[in-house]
C-alpha cells in the first residue's frame, strides 16, 4: 500500500494552475477514472477567469490494476467491482486516497492558505473520493463540488465524519441521463447528506456522464458566493 503521506503516493505531479495575482483560495479537481488531472484543465482555466486569486490543482491518481477492467492497470482512485448494478468499492482504497487528499490540503495551509478557503471538486469516482475526505477532514474547508458521483460508506458518515466539518457546504450535480452512475444513486447521496444536516445545493441536468456548460456556470455562482464570504 502505498503511503498517502509522501510522494511516493503520486507517480506524477499534479497540474497546477497558479494565478496571476497572490493565491487567496485553493481548488483541487478529482479526475474520474481512468482519466488523469488534464481531464478538467478546461474547466478550471474557464473558472480562472471569474475568480483570478484561486489557485487550481489538479493531481493524477496512481496507476492501480482494476478489478473492473480484468486486472488491467489505469489511474483510479481505488479499484472498484461491479456486481449486477452494483458498484463495490476497495473501501482501503478509497480511504488512502483521502488521506493523502488530507495531506495535500495540509500542504497548501502551510503555504498559507487557511482551511475555509480549500474546496474540494471531484467528478465520478473523484467526487467520491471529495465527499469522503472533505466530510472526514479535521480542519473547516470551504466547500465540496461534487459532480456525477454518489457517497461511498455512507454508512459510516455519522461515526466518521469530523464534527468540524458537520456545517461543510457541499454543491452537487449529476446528469439525468446517466448511464454509468444513474441519477437515482446520485439522488440517494444527496438525501442522505441533507437529512444528515450538510447545507447542500443539488443540480441536475439533461446529460449523460459528463459536465456541461450550465453546471461549470452553477459552479462558479456556488463558488462566487462562498468566496465573498471570505475575508
């Protein structure tokens, strides 16, 4: 197992898109599987113009053979199975890449940028990985984005996740037409985090597994608006 604590974790920097004027707040982007931290390059560059004073880092999940894909390698997150409709995720998988998500988030405080302005956006199994890590996170963040993705270990949210973090704004926004994770899943996740108490903003949208124009505009309102409250 690789250690979440070190850069032996990562096989390859991540894209960084630093801005022109001094870094006020930090967005990370979780790619899906099977993609890398280019995936959303195009989505943060387009963000970059609406909020100059946030930095974009974008990481590449190691490559991992995935039981899904016959043992074949590609980069994920954590190896995942499909059982009829089912999707079975490497729960130890999944809780290594948060914590080196953690320790990437405490990489960047060091740089100085305090905890509120640290958000979290994941796409598919990345935003999955967000809504674990951002809710299990001991320090208050700014917020999760959480595109076309679901709530693995839901289960255990109320004995797992950080009391800091209960308040944690989270934006999520799945496709109606969803073949791969369906809308319903998406759906289910965003009911359990609300009766959870988390102040959360749902979106859907007529698209399959993907992001569109509208949503990347739903995102940077959320963000405008969490941003402004910053100091």
């Amino acid at each position: 197992m690789k250690n979440p604590t070190s850069d032996r974790f990562w096989d390859t920097p991540p894209v960084i898109l630093d801005p022109r004027v001094p870094a006020r707040a930090t967005l990370f982007w979780l790619h899906g599987l099977g993609a890398d931290g280019n995936d959303f390059v195009t989505v943060a560059e387009t963000l970059a113009r609406t909020h100059p004073s946030l930095r974009h880092i974008l990481p590449h999940a190691p490559r991992r053979p995935l039981t899904l894909n016959q043992g074949m390698a590609t980069r994920a997150w954590y190896d995942i199975a499909l059982e009829g409709e089912r999707w079975i995720p490497n729960d130890d998988d999944l809780l290594v890449s948060c914590a080196a998500v953690h320790h990437l988030i405490e990489n960047e405080m060091q740089r100085g940028i305090p905890a509120r302005n640290i958000f979290i956006a994941g796409f598919s199994q990345g935003g999955a990985v967000a809504l674990t890590a951002g809710t299990r996170m001991p320090v208050p963040l700014g917020g999760i984005l959480a595109l076309s993705t679901y709530l693995p270990l839901s289960h255990e949210l109320a004995r797992q996740s950080h009391p800091t973090n209960r308040a944690l704004p989270i934006f999520m926004a799945h496709g109606t037409q969803d073949p791969l994770i369906p809308w319903t899943l998406g759906n289910q996740s965003r009911q359990f985090l609300e009766n959870a108490g988390y102040p959360l903003t749902w979106h859907s949208y007529p698209m399959p597994h993907s992001v569109c124009e509208e949503e990347i505009r739903d995102m940077t309102d959320w963000l405008t608006l969490r941003l402004s409250e910053k100091p």
